[in-house]
C-alpha cells in the first residue's frame, strides 16, 4: 500500500473504531435485545420472539405516548420557527452593524448547560414563581395559575426556548447564501417586498428551514430532561418510558424494542427530509 | 410642457461620505436609442445604472423619464428593468416562471402571461428550453432568459450591466450581434454598461465615456474614434499615438514633422491613429510626410504593425496592410493628426 493510503487509514482509524465500539456495537446489542424476553424471574431469555413488539403494538398505552411525543416536537418546530425564522431574517436583512453581536447572542445560550436552562422554567412557571406572583400582583389572577408548570405547556415551552438557536442557525445560513442580485431583480421587474419574500426568499430558505425543523423535532421527540423536570404526568414522553424500562421496570427487552422503534422512526423521518432537501437544494 | 427628451439627467452626481462616485452627470437619451456607459472600474459606470434602475439614490440632481420624475420612485414602480452581469436567475424557478415572474407579480391574466412568455422566449430562440432550470442551461441561454424575463415586461428602459463579460469570446461576439438586432426589432431604448471599449463601439448607436465619474466624452462610436476630445479618450479607445508639439505662428513643430493647424501659439498634444499611417506615395502634397526608422514589426495577419522611430528619437505606432518594401518615408492626412485638450 503506498504510504499516502497507510496514513489515510490511520488517520481515520480512531474515529471508525469510536463509532463501532461506541455506537454500532451497542445499537447491534439493543436490536438483538428487543428480541429477547424475560421470564417470571425476570432471567434473560435468548430466544428471539416477536412477543415485545406485539405488546408495543397492542398496548395504548405507548401509541398515546407516542403520539403525544410527536404533538409535542411538532409544536416546538412550528414555535421555533414562528420565532427562528423571523429573527434569522432580521439578522441577516436588517441587523446591519449589530449582525456579529446579536448573532452571537443567539449562540451563547447554547453554552449554558441544558439543565440549569430547564430549572431556570421551573423558577419562572412554579406557583411562587416569576410568573404567577407578577400576575398576582398586577391582578391579572386570583389564583396562582396551575397549568403553567408539570404540563405539557411547561415542556413545549422549554424545548422551544432551547432548540429555537437549531433553527436560527440552519435558517441564517441558507438565507445568506441567496445572492443580492436575485433580491434586486425581483425588485427590479416589480415585486413588492412581500411578494420578493413570498417568491423568492421564503422558496430559497426552504433547506435551511427543513434541516433546523429535523434538528428542532427529532431532538423534542427524543428528550427526556424537559418531561422529567417540568411534565406532569399528562406530559411524559417516549423517552422517559425508556429510561423508565431500563431503570425502575428493569425490563430490558422491552425498553429495547421501544428504543427500535423510535430510531426507526428517527430514521424514517430523516431520509424523507433529506431527499426533500436535496430535491430543493437542486431547484 | 412636454419636451421632445425621452430620458433627461441633470446633474446627477452620487458621493458615499467624503467619496465623490459621479459628479454631475448631465445626459440626454432619445427614445429607441442604443447607449453605451464606458469606462473602467471605478468611472461610475456601474453605479449610475443603479442609479437608474432605483437600487441606489443619487446624491444630486434629478432624472426625467418623459418628463416624470423617476427619483423617487422605488424600484418596482419603475418601467426600467436590469440585466444583470450574474443574470440573476431564480434558480429555483423554470425558466417559464423566470420569464413569467414579472407578468405574475404585477398580476397579469394567465393566458396573455403564457402567450407573452412563450413570444418573449421565442425572439431569444429559448421556447424549446422553457421548462429547464437555470442550472441546466449554458451561460449564453443564461443570458438570452435574462433578457427575455427583462422584455417580457415591455419596460420603456432597459439597463444591462456588463451582460456580456461572463462569456467567451467567440459567444460574446455572437451575443453582440444578436442584441443589436434585438434591440431594433423591440425599439426599446438599451443602456448598456461596459469596460470593454471594442464591445462598445460595435454596438452602440452612441458612447458616453465616463472617468472618474464625469463624462469624458460622448458621441457615436466614429465620432468619439476618429476625434478623441483628450489623451484618455483617445488612448482608452481604440490605441493612438500621442504626438507633442509646439504651435508657433499657425505651424506646429512635432520634431519629425511640422504641421499647419489652426491652434492658438504654445505647447499642443495631438493623437494619430497607427492606421492613419502609411507608406509614403512619392509626389502626393496633400499628406504629411516624415522620415522614420523601422524597429519592430509584429505580423498580425491582415495587417503589420510597426513600431517606427523618427528623428528626434520619437516613436510612432503604424498600422499597415501589405509587406514593406525598404522605404523610409511614411506620411499621413494632416486632417487625421487630431488635436487633443490640456487635462
């Protein structure tokens, strides 16, 4: 092999041996785990078995919670867009001089450990909280309002606030890449501004919109902090019944068909935003 | 009142802080007309077109399209589209919708769009491509979309910015010839912006050259060829020799060659075109003769040229068609030695 080749290998060997030890090996091990079954004595049983997906299937139970997993990323992608988007346009159109500073503003949150950010809502949301007693004390309310926190309102609010920079960020680069003169052009053959936003710049942001949207949903659908510290139990998501089987239930196989299914799923929802971006990038 | 000047700018200027970009540019355009901007990077060219198009404001002056005030009308108001060096495509738009856009934004009914589109895309030979994207298309379909998207609108003014300079240039020649015919066929009036004065005087009915954002001259591309007004025009257009001399007494004294002129006494700079020199024809009165050395020939083909260095030690380029044979004399019309004014 001609040493080029040699080093080639080398170079990409520790990631290639980091990805097998670390994530190929332990996803091989969960599939083959979410064929397995316990007995009465909760002993592990290798004998492959469709017996824990059937019980995923016929329960309710994890189709609400999945369910309800998908509403829940569904209203932080639409949220964060609502308050991504915009916020990326201004950044970009209007923010002139201040474009470094407020861009920078917008990345430093995601320095700050997501934990301390969670609790951080459940000081703003608690019935003594920041919230409740400023609307106590304007007399909006009599009561401290109880569904701001344990509610699922608590967790799409939280997950919006953390994932909105995943979206920002995608959005600002696609739009920054529409050269000027596409602007002007439209402009020049007798757009209005909003009709230049609607047919140009909109359409051309799509990608952008499409990678922050997977990021901001698949990140949601998976979370488990937010549902913990904030959810009540109308709130819990498909991860914490994860955690849940691998923990306190000690069932093993079936946390494991239910991870399964949930990468499937990841991995559906992936490929299709994937072609539909490139379809888009290529338009 | 209604004046006969299709498109009037009067003392147009532009400055970004202490930076003068255009300083007072006065202009007048008839209707129908091909008009060149010339000049190099830097002369203004460009930001006068954008000027016009409403993608910048001037500083001073006002602009008149058939006596309407065009200055403070926003870009989509104005009946003046642009054709873009980059072409501006949309790239995610066929090239139907890019003709189309236009039409769609101002919201035209859609079967006067199509026709349109369709007539629009025929007279620039693109009908079979109107379902490409950009993407698929060469860098002159590119263009000949641009401008189709442009014509569609039926604009009163067409501005295009250096349209041709992204083309090779075989294709660029072609290019030119085919936005001349255009041009005529449509009878909108064409300003068009260039660096490249050999573009320029093939295609325009009139050149303004601009340096240093002010009009250095402007007349139709013979005029401003053959009587360069100073050493910039005539050095920027086309290549020229510069003769310096002194006027005594109606006479004036170029070192290898005196010349009767109608000057005022005292020091003069005149340009010679190398074409205007030839061979001197033994006999003839009516030329300027002078004795001169070859020192260099370069053959280019049709013709030669020639580097000549006469007495005094001054150096002339000549153009000649033909071999040489060993003579020493070259003469040329007293009438082409064109005198140029002090900058």
């Amino acid at each position: 092999m001609p040493r080029a080749r040699v080093s080639a290998w080398l170079v990409a060997f520790p990631p290639f041996a980091w990805i097998a030890l670390f994530l190929f090996t332990p996803y091989c091990l969960l599939f083959c785990y979410s064929f397995w079954s316990l007995d009465a004595s909760q002993q592990l049983l290798r004998h492959a078995t469709l017996a824990n997906y059937l019980h995923l299937a016929t329960t309710p139970l994890y189709v609400t919670v999945i369910l309800r997993s998908m509403r829940i990323a569904f209203s932080v992608v639409v949220l964060s867009l609502l308050i991504g988007y915009p916020l990326a346009c201004f950044l970009v159109f209007q923010a002139g001089k201040y474009k470094r500073i407020l861009y920078q503003a917008v990345i430093i949150p995601l320095w700050i450990s997501y934990l301390v950010r969670a609790y951080a809502w459940k000081v703003i949301f608690g019935n003594e909280g920041v919230m409740n007693t400023l609307l106590l004390w304007a007399h909006a309310t009599r009561h401290p309002l109880g569904f701001l926190l344990y509610s699922p309102f608590a967790v799409i609010v939280t997950l919006t606030h953390i994932y909105v920079p995943f979206v920002v960020l995608p959005v600002v680069a696609s739009l920054e890449k529409i050269p000027h003169e596409l602007l002007e052009s439209s402009s020049d053959l007798g757009a209005t501004a909003w009709q230049t936003f609607t047919r140009v710049i909109l359409p051309l942001s799509l990608p952008g919109v499409l990678s922050g949207a997977t990021f901001a949903f698949l990140l949601s659908f998976g979370d488990f902090l937010a549902p913990l510290l904030l959810g009540g139990p109308s709130s819990v998501m498909i991860a914490n019944i994860v955690a849940n089987l691998f923990g306190a239930d000690y069932n093993w196989p079936l946390g494991a068909a239910v991870a399964v299914l949930i990468l499937v799923m990841v991995l559906v929802i992936l490929t299709i935003t994937q072609r539909l971006e490139r379809r888009w990038r290529m338009a | 009142m209604s004046s006969a000047v299709f498109l009037r700018l009067e003392n147009v200027g532009k400055r970004f802080g202490e930076h003068t970009v255009l300083a007072s540019i006065s202009l007048d355009v008839e209707q129908g007309e091909f008009l060149t901007l010339l000049g190099e990077s830097g002369s203004g060219k460009t930001t006068l077109l954008r000027i016009l198009a409403g993608f910048e404001e001037a500083t001073a002056g006002r602009i008149l399209l058939e006596d309407q005030r065009l200055d403070a009308m926003p870009p989509h108001k104005r009946p003046i589209h642009t054709v873009f060096q980059s072409y501006a495509l949309f790239p995610h738009m066929s090239v139907f919708d890019n003709v189309a856009y236009g039409l769609r934004v101002r919201g035209c009914a859609r079967a006067e769009m199509t026709s349109r589109v369709n007539e629009a895309l025929e007279k620039v030979r693109m009908e079979r491509f109107a379902k490409h994207f950009p993407r698929q298309i060469s860098g002159g379909q590119k263009q000949r979309v641009a401008l189709a998207r442009a014509l569609v609108n039926r604009p009163r003014l067409l501005l295009l910015d250096e349209p041709l300079s992204a083309l090779d240039a075989n294709l660029r020649l072609e290019m030119q010839r085919e936005l001349k015919l255009l041009q005529r066929e449509v009878g909108i009036t064409f300003i068009f912006v260039t660096h490249d004065q050999s573009e320029a005087l093939a295609i325009s009915d009139r050149v303004v050259l601009l340096r240093h954002g002010k009009v250095e001259q402007c007349g139709t591309p013979r005029a401003i060829y053959s009587t360069p007004r100073t050493a910039y025009a005539a050095g920027f257009i086309g290549k020229s020799n510069l003769v310096a001399g002194v006027v005594r007494q109606g006479v004036a004294d170029c070192g290898a060659f005196s010349v009767p002129v109608k000057l005022a006494d005292g020091p003069v700079t005149f340009s010679l075109r190398p074409e205007c020199i030839a061979p001197a024809v033994p006999g003839s009165d009516q030329q300027v003769q002078f004795a001169a050395e070859v020192v260099a020939e370069q053959f280019h083909g049709a013709d030669s040229i020639l580097t000549l260095r006469c007495a005094g030690g001054m150096e002339l380029s000549a153009r000649v068609a033909g071999p040489l044979d060993n003579g020493r004399g070259f003469a040329f019309e007293a009438q082409d030695l064109i005198p140029l004014e002090h900058e």
